[in-house]
C-alpha cells in the first residue's frame, strides 16, 4: 500500500466496521487502514465553531510571556526585553507576565479575558526535532504531523500534503466531499487556501478576503460544463478549476444571507480585529461553518522587534492580537454565543532566547500558545523556560526545549469540542495524545464518577521512582471502559498498557516502561482521563 | 509490511514544498525525456510553446515561430546572447526621473515626514509593477519577462514588510538587474543577489555584522535560493551568516554612500575575520591587513557560493542547486503541480546544469527544446498565473494594460510584493473563490472595453474569418489549450451567432462598414470562451 492510499483511508471515511478493520501495529497500537467511520458523533449536528489565528512569521514568545523575575532573561535580551517600568501583567500565582501590549488593547485585554476564565496561556508548545524554516515548521503545525516523529515518518524530507481539519471533515463526514451543507464547513479570511483546511479528498474550505466583494460577485461564475471524466492531469486541473466556480457561486448566498443577518455588538479596531468582526457577524447571522481561520503577518522581527517602552513592531502586533480576541470575546458574550465558540492562536515557532545584533531575534523553536473561548480552563500550562545555559558562550545560539506537543490541543479540542473518539483522533493525527484539560475537566479524580481515590491517589504507581518494572493501581466505582496508556511528558503516546472492561474494584496493572526518563501515566475510564507522572532511573 | 516501510517507500530526497495536494503523486505519465524534439513545430507545437515560454500567443509571434524547429524558434524567443559582464543586454527606460530621488531615513524623521516619505514610496512602488506590466506587455519577446518574473518569485524581496517599506529605487535597481542576469551563469547570479542593495536591507544584511550575526539572509540563501532543505546544518546557517558579515547599501541620503547612491559597500570592521567551517570546506581566518572588499568577495562570497554548487550526495546522482532550480523551472514551465518531476528528466536536466557550468540560457533551452515539453500529456495542465491570464490576454487582444498591475495584486500577484520570502505559491494557490471571481470579472470588462473596430481587426487576422464555423475554431485554438468538444464548439458557434444571426449572414456582418455588430457577435464569443475552466489553463 503506499501512503497516499493510507492517508486517503485514514481521511475519508470508510464504510468499514469498527471491529472488522484491519489494524497496522504502531507502536504497540493499531492504525487503521482501513479507518472505522468517526466514532464520536456527526460533527454536522454540533454547533460548536473552531477558530484558529495563525501568527505567521514565528511569533517570540519570550516576549509575549515575560519572565520578568528571571535575570538571565534581562542579560539575553538587553535591547528588547521588557522592563519591570513597562508595566507588564503578572499571571496570578506565577512568575510568567503578560507583554504590557497584551493588556492594553480592549477592557483590560488578555488579563481580564484570564482572571475572567476565558483564557488560557501554554507555554513551551512546539513538538520534537524542531525545523527553523518558516514553510516547513507552518505546514507541521498546519498538516498536524510531524515527520520527525520516527515511528511515523521516517523521512525528514517527506512532503506534507494535508491539514489536521482538512482531515478532520473528511473524516467525519461520511458523504465527504461529494455531498455537503449549503455552507463551507470552513472559512479562511484572507488568502489562499491554507494547507490546514485540504484534504487528500478534497479542500474542506473556501478562502474569501473582502466578504462585501465576495457577496457582490455577479451570479452565473461557472460555465455550465460538466466535469470532464478523465483522471489524467488535464482533467484533474480543469476539474479542480470548476469545481472553484461552482463553490464561488454555491457558497456565495449562503454567507451574504448570515453576514447581512448578521450583527456586531462591538466597535471592531483595524486589522486582525476586523477579520474577527467579519467572523461574529457570520456567526451571529447563523451561518453553520465549523472552523474560521484567520491570519495575521509580520512575526518574523529579525530587526528592530521592539524599542524601549515596548514600542515598535511586535508590540503593536501583540496589542492587535490582543484587541481581537477580547473584542470578540466581548461579542460573543453580549451575543449568547460565547460558548460555543473555542480558539487558538498557532505560530510556526517562536524565537531565540537570546536576541540578535539587529534589535531582532532569529529563528527560535517553541513559543507559547493561547487557547480562549467561555469553556476553556483559564490558567498558565507549563513553566517559564530556564534560561541559564543561553549565557554560555558555547550555548549563545541555541534554542528552548519545548515542554509540550503541539498536538495535544488540537487532539483535546477535537475529542472535547467536537466529540471525536480516540480513534478518530488517531485516525486524523496518527497517534495519541493525552489532553492538557483546557477544555476537559477531567485530569483530576475529584467527582470522577467511575473511579475512587485510595491511598491517596486515583492511580497509584509503585515503584516510583522505579527501574522500569512499574504496577499501576486503581479502584473503579462501577465497571468502565478502561485503557491505561504511557505518554512522554510531551504529551505523545507511546505504549498502551491496558484496554478493556474492567468490573468495579481495585485492578492492579504490570508494565515495563520501554526507557528511563519521565512518563505520564494516563487512566482513562469513559473518556475522562487521570495522569501520574512516572520517574524511570535506567 | 508495517506503515513505517510504506512510507518509506513513497518518499522522495526532493525538498519542494507542497501546498495543494490532491492527486499528489501522479504525474504526467511522460516518459519522453530532454534529447531534442526534431522536426518542425506545427501550429499547436508553436502556440503551446508561446503559452509556457512567453506570456500568450499572439498573432505576431505565432507567425514568426510557425514552421521553425524548436532550436530555431527557442533561440528566437530568447533573443540575442549578453554577457552581463563583458557585452550588456540594453535595459529598458526608467519608469521615471523619481528612480535616483532620494530620501532621509523615515525611521529617523518626525512622523509627518516620515507618512510624507512613505506615501512617496507608496506611489512610486505602484508606478515601479505598472512599469513592469507594461515592460511584459510591450516587450517583442517576452520570454525575456517570463524570465525576469520568475527570477522575481525567486530571488524574491517585498515592497512591503513588517512594518516598514523596501526602498522602490532599489527595487528598481535590483529589477533591472535581474534582467542582465536571468540567461547568465547562475553562481554570478546569486552573488549579484547576496549583495544587492534591495536584499541587503530586506534579509537583515545590513544589520549583520561580525559579533552580532543576523542569520536571515543566510538562512534563505539556502532553503529558497539555492538548495532547499536538507543540505545544510543550522551550525552552517549560523557560520554562512558570519561570511556574509560586512555589507551595507546607501539607501538614504542622510546616510553615507562611499560608492554613490543605491550602491552597495563593505565595511570592513564590521566583517568577522574568524574562520568559518561550512558544507565541508573551510573560508579561511584573515589577516586584517586581507579584509577589503575585493579579497572577502572573492574568497569569502565567492568561496562560499562555490561550496554550495559543489553539493552533491549519492555519489554525484544529487546536486543539490541544480536539483533545486532544475525542479522549480520544471514547475514553472511544465507542470507546476508541487511533486517531484520525473527522476529521468531531472538527471538529464541536472547534467545540463553541470555541463553547461550553471549558464541558464543553456538550461532553458533545454527544457524547451526538449521531446517532454512537446508531448501531448504536457499541454494545457498548466494553470495561469495573473501575469499569463491578465498581461497575456491584454497581449492576445492588443489590449491596454492600464488596469493590469492592480488587477493582479487583487488576485495575489503583487508585482514587488508577494506575500512573503517563499514567493508566489503558485498552482492551485491561484485559483480560489477569493480570486476566481476577480479574474472573471478582469476578463469580462476587458472584453467589453475593446474598441469595436480593433475588436473586427483583431479577428480578420484568422484565415478563414469570414467563416463563422472555421473563426470559432480559430479563436478556440488561440484562446484554449487543447481542442474542445463538438457540443462545446457547437456551443461557442451558437455564441457568436447570436440574436438569431445566421450562419450566412456572418460573411456580410463582419465584412460590412459598420463594426458595432461584428464587435457584439465577436464579444459575445469571447465571454462564452472565457466562461470555461480551460481559459485558465495553458
């Protein structure tokens, strides 16, 4: 089989029984080849929307999220950092700040949008083998694969060829792409279609950037030819060509109807916060598009990124940022649509920890993401990075160790917000993740209704620290669906444990962890997960 | 066989970057490689030549290179040989005395100069693409343009970007220079293009100097520029950057300009004297008594862009530069579709390369003379970029340009200012329901707005044009790529006939005194034409 057959199986959905597919072994689990149908329910029927901002160019997270207390960010940095007299925002019960930039923009920006519940700040996001080139780090963020995860890809050149929520449609919707609502089931703002919204079977998506000209548009784009039938190259152009006719004149009713039925509650500022505009009034207007992207430039500040007081390029883009997503969220309460809605930035890496000779920083590797939106658990997700080593002559170029996969969002927002099992997950991201619980509630035992605490832990691990021959423990409240899995600390899976029925009672579980190092060990019984960390001395 | 090996399998050494991945991995299924293409070229051997290697055919064009060999009407295209050197090409006139203005620097201004400078900028940046659409539109060969604006989304530089502007007269500059450039010796090239003024500025050249390394250019040298991904360490972008340590362009004149204005100059204390180890060589510490401009661009620059031609791996079977620019004019005139093109063509192509010493003129001819363009599979998958669709159509009509240049930023070619470093996308990118409406409602009002009479002369050029059955032909074979169905042909007859005309009435209507009501019938024929998918192919 070659790959664009498995990507294609993996993608759109198959008619295949769950039970009767045929399962690779990858790492101890099966991958589909043929993939069951999307196991959770029908996205179509969900009124939850998507909304992803892309910070195109690298966005530095060092100074987005400042450790002010930290010295040595103060020595990396001399030209650029922010001070103390800046008035950066502490994020209670941390030492991590919001940029000044970040909290003077709309109502108290992204302090009060966190101390209201509605934000959540990951730090060190990024995922293994980082690549510093703009194009290839944005298409793994986009595509949802890394192809240096070695048990998937083997080949660091392979190409990326489609989206995580490109995947994700085709996935889920059986009749994809032949027969689809009257609405996109994705709208990117500005653009060319972003490799984020294809699919190996088709694109989940249509680009517009000025609605009231896609509105305008005279009827009667697309000739009345049929598609042509061949599967050789001309074809294939000339079919792709008209199909995009066909979209231009299907789709454009339905978006001027929500758009012009649409309303905004708020007086939206220029920029990013327009695209956010644009998007409540759909929104608002009832149009059933599930993911809205939407881009904003200029990241990459190789050169004068800032000058002192925090003025300049970056902190204008932060305070744009900012501006957006507090106006919107803003909108979205005062319209009752608060709560349907998540979203997250992405950028394609973030910057140097030490700060070039240009007032700038150069290519970096993680950077901190936000996710918002009325369900999304506020607080700090990682630490501040340890920047001691950067002052050493021998470490002056490197970069940051990221602290969690990049993945673990978009599998949590997929299970979580729009109902996808496990499986799907897999099936559209080639692997397991264990969520943060930004939007889940569940990474801790208390009203966990299938399992008991005991001896002072939902799941105990013995020994632990320990060799590598581990016996994981744990009560059931009543019989449960239970898989027990290992994941690195970033969040990837490695091994599966367990899986299974279990019947209420303690269960006790034997496994050798494959290397020395820190694991979490994660219990999910119907869906709710408990992670323990695991210390293996090899 | 587990996924890991399938994989395995499909991937491929090249680095080329794929953002529209339907049907990816097919190709055109042409096994003819790149020996000759004997004989003489027929009239679709010739228009299909001029679509790919000029903007469109026209009827001048179209009967000058009828009946030659490919030899014979490549060399035609490509005009007289130049020695950029040694024997110039002429240049084309300025757009304007505004090409050796100067300005202060506007980051250093008050904010009312500086918003005065910038809108002087603004506008001579509009009148810099209008100059060059007009350039494409005038020029008697303009394969000479092609080239210069693939150079262009190559070796690219923005007008716009972060928060500042390119300087326009250097863009002018550089613009021209890629001219004198775009048939020459490719490693002359890319050294014209490491120290151009426009670049200089645009990568952070300018702020790179010896202690406080700016790797942007650096980096970019590599991944876009020369070899792509995958041949170079980032120790080596970090150690290219310090080669290219030490160079600046006067662009203000509130700044010093030791070689004249828009000159390019070295500095020598701000160029690092260390020894750099990179892509298997050593550029050798200096003496300070060695560092001039003339000595560190000969064993430095120079140095350097020797080791990265000499790049190959698998025993010679990989160059990396001409693997790499090989892929992108096989992308740019054959297939853009972004997979790799067939592996015996691009060993032959990359021989070319080598044999020839990196001379692009050479190259070129090649591809187009070969017995793999001229194969039927080959001929119309080629989507039209803005500049073929909108120039070539002004061009094919004797349409004015006028509107061009803004016509084809709407639809996401901004002449001097694509979206970013990469360039322009290209393929499928060009076409969305963002821009498909756009270049439908270009080409409707540039029908409408050709004057009656040229209208009548322009379809008198036809043999057979007083035949409504053989004018439709005609106009079909000039206007579409491949030959299209009876009920198509049927159709677009019905089209020129309208209003109940008569076939036999055709002769009268367009040999009569009175243009208005050949120019309707002949309108009405040409926005039937430009309905079909198959106009934007080439």
């Amino acid at each position: 089989m070659k790959r664009r057959d498995f990507l294609k199986y993996t993608a759109a959905a198959s008619a295949v029984a769950a039970g009767a597919a045929q399962g690779f072994r990858l790492g101890g689990l099966p991958v589909y080849a043929q993939s069951p149908p999307m196991l959770g329910g029908n996205v179509l029927e969900s009124d939850k929307i998507l909304i992803i901002v892309q910070l195109f160019g690298g966005n530095d997270g060092l100074n987005t999220i400042v450790p002010l207390n930290d010295d040595n960010y103060h020595n990396l940095r001399p030209t650029i950092r922010v001070r103390p007299e800046d008035n950066p925002a502490q994020i209670a019960g941390s030492e991590a700040y919001f940029h000044p930039a970040l909290v003077d923009s709309f109502d108290g920006g992204f302090l009060k949008l966190h101390d209201e519940g509605r934000l959540a700040v990951i730090q060190g996001i990024g995922y293994e083998h980082p690549n510093l080139s703009h194009f290839r780090s944005t298409d793994i963020w986009l595509s949802g694969y890394n192809p240096r995860d070695e048990d998937i890809f083997s080949d660091p050149q392979v190409r990326l060829l489609d989206g995580w929520v490109g995947r994700f449609f085709a996935h889920s919707i059986p009749t994809f792409p032949s027969d689809l609502p009257s609405y996109p089931l994705a709208i990117q703002i500005g653009g060319q279609l972003s490799l984020m919204l294809q699919s190996d079977a088709g694109d989940a998506g249509i680009a517009i950037t000025d609605p009231e000209r896609f509105f305008s548009q005279d009827g009667g784009l697309s000739a009345d030819e049929a598609a042509l039938p061949g599967v050789d190259a001309y074809e294939k152009e000339y079919n792709y060509i008209l199909q995009v006719a066909q979209a231009s004149d299907r789709y454009k009713d339905e978006v001027k109807a929500a758009y012009e039925g649409g309303k905004t509650t708020i007086q939206y500022g220029e920029g990013l916060p327009q695209q956010f505009g644009t998007v409540a009034r759909m929104i608002s207007g009832g149009l059933g598009t599930k993911v809205y992207l939407l881009r904003m430039g200029g990241f990459d500040n190789h050169v004068n990124q800032a000058f002192e007081g925090q003025t300049g390029f970056h902190p204008a883009l932060l305070q744009q940022l900012s501006m957006g997503i507090s106006q919107f969220m803003a909108d979205a309460v005062n319209q009752g649509f608060a709560d349907r809605v998540v979203g997250m930035t992405v950028t394609e890496f973030g910057r140097r920890p030490r700060e070039n000779g240009s007032r700038g920083t150069d290519h970096g590797t993680t950077s901190v993401q936000f996710v918002f939106g009325e369900r999304v658990r506020a607080g700090l997700y990682g630490d501040n990075p340890d920047l001691a080593r950067f002052l050493k002559d021998s470490d002056r170029n490197s970069n940051l160790d990221y602290q969690n996969d990049y993945r673990r969002v978009y599998a949590e927002i997929l299970e979580v917000l729009f109902g996808a099992e496990k499986a799907d997950v897999e099936a559209i991201l080639g692997k397991q993740f264990v969520h943060m619980g930004i939007l889940d509630p569940a990474i801790s035992s208390v009203d966990n209704p299938f399992v008991n605490q005991f001896s002072g832990a939902a799941l105990r691990l013995s020994p632990n620290p320990s060799a590598g021959n581990v016996s994981a423990a744990f009560e059931l409240k009543r019989p449960a669906m239970v898989d027990i899995s290992l994941y690195s600390i970033k969040g990837v899976h490695e091994m599966r444990i367990r899986h299974g029925m279990f019947n209420r009672g303690v269960h006790s579980v034997h496994f050798n962890a494959p290397n020395g190092g820190v694991w979490l060990c994660v219990l999910e019984a119907e869906g709710r997960q408990i992670a323990e960390k695991l210390v293996v001395l090899r | 066989m587990n996924r890991r090996d399938f994989l395995r399998m499909n991937t491929s050494g090249s680095s080329f970057r794929a953002r529209s991945p339907q049907d990816w991995d097919d190709t055109l299924g042409v096994t003819a490689g790149l020996e000759e293409r004997p004989g003489q070229l027929t009239r679709a051997d010739a228009l299909h030549l001029l679509r790919r290697f000029t903007l469109a055919p026209t009827h001048d064009l179209l009967a000058e290179i009828e009946g030659k060999t490919a030899q014979e009407a490549v060399e035609l295209l490509l005009g007289p040989v130049y020695d950029p050197e040694l024997n110039p090409e002429p240049l084309p006139e300025p757009p304007g005395p505004w090409v050796d203005s100067t300005e202060e620097d506007p980051l250093e201004a008050d904010l009312i100069t500086r918003n005065q400078i910038e809108k002087r900028w603004e506008n001579q940046h509009d009148m810099l693409r209008q100059w060059w659409v007009e350039r494409m539109h005038a020029e008697t060969l303009p394969a000479r343009e092609k080239l210069t604006l693939f150079w262009s989304g190559h070796f690219t530089t923005e007008f716009t970007f972060d928060d500042v502007y390119s300087v326009p007269q250097l863009l002018y500059r550089q613009n021209q220079m890629l001219r004198s450039y775009r048939q020459g010796d490719l490693k002359q090239f890319v050294e014209q293009v490491t120290l151009d003024g426009a670049m200089l500025a645009y990568l952070g050249g300018e702020l790179n100097v010896a202690g406080n390394p700016n790797e942007n250019y650096a980096r970019e040298l590599f991944e876009l520029f020369t070899t792509g991904l995958g041949w170079y360490s980032e120790a080596e972008v970090q150690a290219s950057a310090r080669v290219l340590t030490g160079w600046k362009a006067s662009k203000y004149n509130s700044a010093p300009a030791p070689r004249g204005m828009y000159k390019s100059y070295f500095i020598p204390e701000d160029h690092d004297i260390g020894a750099k180890e990179l892509l298997g060589g050593i550029i050798a510490a200096r003496d300070e008594d060695f560092n001039t401009e003339v000595l560190v661009r000969r064993d430095e620059i120079r140095g350097m862009i020797e080791l990265i031609f000499a790049l190959e791996r698998n025993d010679g079977r990989e160059h990396a530069v001409a693997r790499f620019i090989g892929e992108k004019l096989y992308h740019y005139f054959i297939y853009s579709k972004p997979v790799a093109p067939p592996e015996d063509f691009m060993l032959q192509l990359q021989q070319r390369f080598i044999d020839n010493n990196y001379n692009m003129r050479a190259v070129l001819g090649a591809i187009l003379r070969s017995a793999h363009f001229y194969e039927p599979a080959v001929r119309g998958v080629q989507i039209k970029t803005p500049a073929e669709f909108m120039v070539g159509f002004a061009r094919q009509m004797g349409a004015s340009p006028a509107t061009v240049a803004t016509a084809m930023a709407q639809v996401e070619q901004d002449l001097f200012d694509p979206r970013d470093v990469s360039g322009w996308d290209g393929y499928r990118a060009w076409i969305s329901t963002k821009t498909y409406p756009l270049r439908a409602a270009f080409t409707r009002e540039l029908i409408r707005a050709i004057p009656d009479a040229q209208l009548v002369d322009w379809a008198r050029r036809f043999t057979g044009f007083d035949d409504a059955y053989l004018l439709t032909a005609a106009v079909e074979e000039f206007l579409l790529p491949r030959p299209v169905s009876t009920e198509r042909h049927d159709a677009y007859v019905d089209a020129l006939l309208t209003g109940e005309t008569r076939d036999y009435e055709w002769p009268e209507i367009i040999g009569g005194t009175d243009p208005g009501s050949a120019a309707l019938r002949l309108r009405s024929l040409l926005t039937a034409i430009s309905r079909a998918p198959d106009f934007h192919l080439c």
